[in-house]
C-alpha cells in the first residue's frame, strides 16, 4: 500500500529520483551525489534530513537502527535515501507495524569507526482535515483500534472515555470532546526527559496528566481507540522553523533534540484526521499564555484538524520489538523515533547525542 502511494505522489511531484532501488543502496558503498530535483509543485516543500553516528570503540559487534521517513497518504513522501557506513546492513521492517528501519550491523573484528552519514529527503505539504491518500481498509481500521501494553483500551482508560463522551453520538463531535478534554486537563511538563513514555494507564491511574507529546498525545491516542475511533500515534522529528509559533518549529538546522509524536484518529466516512493537542499545551507553557487567550483559542481550533508540514513523520510502531536484534534487545522506548544502538558497552542513551555520538541536522531545499 505504502508503494503504490508513493508511487502516485511522485506521479504528481516533478521530481528527477529513482523510485525503486532508492532504499537498495549497498551499505558500503560510497554516499552518491545529491539527487538533482525539479521545482516542488505548489504547496509542496522538500527537506534533506541527516544523520551522522559514531558509536563507541571497543571490541565485539555493534547494531543501530535509524527510523525512516515514511511516506503517507497524500502529505508526505520519502524521495529519497542515501547512506554512507562500512557497516553490513539495509532497510528492514518490523514485523508488526512495517515500519522502515535502517539497520545496520559492525562485525566484533571491524577495525576503524563505527560511523554512518544517512541521507533523507522528503517532500510534504501542510496536513488540512482528512488525508487526500488511500483510505483505511476495514482490517487496517480494527488493527489501529487494538490495544498494546502502552494503550490499553480497558478499565481506567475506557472508562474516562465514555465518560468523555456520554451522550454524544456524531463522531466527529465525539472525538472533539475527548480532544478538548485532553487539552484542558493536561499540562507540559518541561522537566520530562525526551518526549515522555506515552503510559496511557498510568498517567490516568496517577492522575498526573503532565508530560511532553508521547504522554500527551500518547493519551489522545489511548482515549480514542478506547471510544471505538481507529487512533495512531505518528513519532516524527520537526525539521524547519514554523509559521504559527516560533515553538513549533525546528530554531536551528540541528534539530538532534526535535523529535516530537502527533497523533491522528480515523473518521468513518472522512478517513484518518489529524489531532496535535500536545502542541496546544506547548504553546501555552513557552509562550506563557492563558488556555483561553485567543491565541490558544485559535491554536486549539487550528490543531483539530491540521498539521503544519515543517515535521517529518517516521512511523506509528508501538512497542516495537526491534528486527534483526540480538538476544532480547529492546530500545530504551517503546517507540523508536531516536537513534537505537547496541554496543559491547550497552546501549548508548539515546536522549543525549552527545555522549551517543549522533546529530541530525535538516534542512529546506529549494530547487
């Protein structure tokens, strides 16, 4: 399904790139010149997105998996992908949610760095309403409605949930209801480490409804799916300023610590909607504004609803079980929107490029 939409995305971007074989490069291969582009199409922008890894010295094998840009129905498609490394490896999928990895794989006897240079690009436009790509197919919308360890959709969590929407029928208005109350009952906390742990349960049983997007939006997630609605955490990274809020937005080309998840629900009838109330309460705690400012007011209008593309989407993998790791391997999060690497030393911290030894910068190409 995810080929046959790039596919016809890049039908209507006048882009001179290779569509199958971009994801097939020998890994030890030396990085090919940049892709020469066409103008985007109006409404369209491209980013390039790079990745550079050194993992530590030390004798024995070493992996990393590096989350790729999807491409998703009609907002986003992955261009192309280039990557430079010594290391043994290629695109893989997990298993359960077919999310697309870069992994790759150093012998215990390789001599030299254990470094990669991994090249995105990526063309999206602004995200209004339902996606304009491929609906969701009956099977599909009863797998994005099933509960994993981090959303469970029983006890506490379906409880809030129909408490939410008691009485309310019309989906949409339903689904706003719970949007609304994830806003006006949740709060930023900016001392949360990344982007939080997104546990649903928890968060409800504590009655701490503080966090960043993962927890928050993570929530949206979980009370959704616990009212009946297919729900999707998307985890992605932002990659240029923003044109509403200077804190939605990439403030350097080193966006190393920009990750950050949204959410989206599907509409019987509409398709998949996307939801962003994190963002609402991000705005209130750095911006210093009261929830019923009418810059709030309009923000919390806008996100149900919208997203602004200056955010690259990676995947939905929740709880992912890595592919291709060793022994019982499990990355620090349940979710894999961070560099993961496993070393004879362990597993470098993946919040702290520093000491992992990773950058990500980003960057508009204007062609």
């Amino acid at each position: 399904m995810q080929r046959r939409a790039l596919a016809s995305l890049l039908a209507a971007l006048p882009v001179a790139l290779p569509v199958a074989g971009a994801l097939a490069r020998p890994a030890a291969a030396q990085t090919p010149a940049a892709p020469t582009l066409a103008p985007a199409p109006a409404g369209w922008r491209r980013f390039e997105l790079t990745t550079r890894v050194t993992l530590p010295d030390g004798p024995g094998p070493a992996q990393l998996w590096l989350p790729l840009a999807q491409t998703a129905g009609g907002y986003q498609a992955g261009l192309d992908l280039r990557w430079d490394s010594a290391a043994r490896g290629g695109v893989v999928q997990d298993a359960r949610y077919g999310a697309s990895l870069l992994k790759l794989d150093w012998a215990a006897e390789h001599a030299g760095p254990r470094s990669l240079e991994l090249v995105q690009t990526v063309a999206t436009r602004d995200r209004q309403g339902v996606a304009t790509g491929l609906p969701a197919t009956s099977a599909e919308r009863a797998f994005w409605r099933e509960p994993t360890e981090s959303v469970p959709v029983d006890g506490i969590v379906k409880a809030t949930a129909e408490r939410i929407t008691a009485g309310i029928t019309e989906p949409r208005a339903r689904l706003r209801a719970l949007y609304d109350w994830v806003v006006d009952n949740t709060a930023r906390n900016p001392e949360t480490p990344g982007c939080g742990i997104g546990d649903v349960r928890g968060m409800l049983e504590s009655g701490n409804l503080s966090g960043k997007c993962a927890d928050i939006n993570g929530l949206m997630t979980g009370l959704a799916r616990a009212a009946g609605f297919p729900a999707r955490d998307v985890y992605g990274i932002r990659a240029v300023p923003s044109a509403q809020f200077r804190t939605l937005g990439a403030t350097s080309a080193d966006v190393s610590k920009a990750q950050h998840c949204r959410a989206e629900a599907y509409l019987e009838g509409e398709g998949w909607f996307p939801l962003d109330p994190a963002d609402v309460r991000k705005v209130v705690l750095d911006h210093k504004l009261a929830v019923d400012s009418p810059e709030i007011r309009a923000l919390r209008e806008k996100l149900f609803g919208h997203w602004e593309m200056n955010w690259v989407g990676f995947n939905s993998a929740t709880d992912i079980v890595l592919p291709g790791a060793l022994g019982q391997q499990k990355p620090n999060f349940a979710f894999l929107m961070y560099p993961c690497a496993f070393t004879p030393a362990g597993q470098p911290d993946c919040l702290d490029p520093s000491s992992f030894r990773y950058a990500i910068t980003a960057r508009e190409v204007i062609a």
